[in-house]
C-alpha cells in the first residue's frame, strides 16, 4: 500500500540554506496542499495517481463490517501511497495536518 525511500531523496528537494526546488518541480510533479482532516481518495476511488508525502503525515485507515474504522498505516515524507490492487483505491487516505504531496501518475 505505501513504499518508503530512503532518507536522502527528501534531501534531494533542498537547497543546503533550506530554500526548496519546489518551483522547478512544479511544471514535472505537481504539488498539491492538502489540509487537515481532508481526503487525498477514498476507498472505491478511481485511483489514477500515487501520492508522494513531500510534508506532513498522512493516515490510511479503512472502515470495518461493524461501522469500526481500522488504521493501516501512516505515511511520512518520502513515503509514496496509493498503490491499488485493481483500479480502484481499498483505503481512505487522510491528511493528520496540513500536508503536501506530488502527484504521479499510475
């Protein structure tokens, strides 16, 4: 369901001042802002994108029989998210906090 990279990929997006690529990545991967307690997709979603956490932390959680709702995992930056079996997404995915993630198409 996610994948995480290895430490230095995020670094990758950095200037050593702290100053971010963000602006030469935008035309290549879009960023989008997602805020807190908002979905990035729900389960049953066409899923056409994977989702890369460039900051902040999202949730995966799916809804059980009994109404309860089941936390599969958490993704921080440099985690990729969204990989369905099939076509369509089998999680809710939502933002803890304000996020933002780059977009890849499947």
């Amino acid at each position: 369901m996610y994948v995480t990279l290895p430490n230095g990929t995020i670094e990758a997006f950095q200037q050593p001042d702290g100053a971010e690529f963000r602006s030469s990545l935008s035309p290549l991967r879009p960023v989008r802002r997602v805020a807190a307690g908002s979905h990035v997709f729900r389960e049953g979603d066409d899923a056409s994108h994977i989702y890369e956490v460039h900051s902040g932390i999202l949730r995966l959680t799916r809804v059980l029989e009994n109404g309860r709702r089941q936390v599969i995992a958490f993704a921080l930056p440099g985690d990729i998210v969204g990989f369905p079996n099939g076509d369509l997404h089998h999680t809710d995915c939502d933002a803890i906090g304000p996020c933002e993630i780059i977009l890849h198409r499947r």
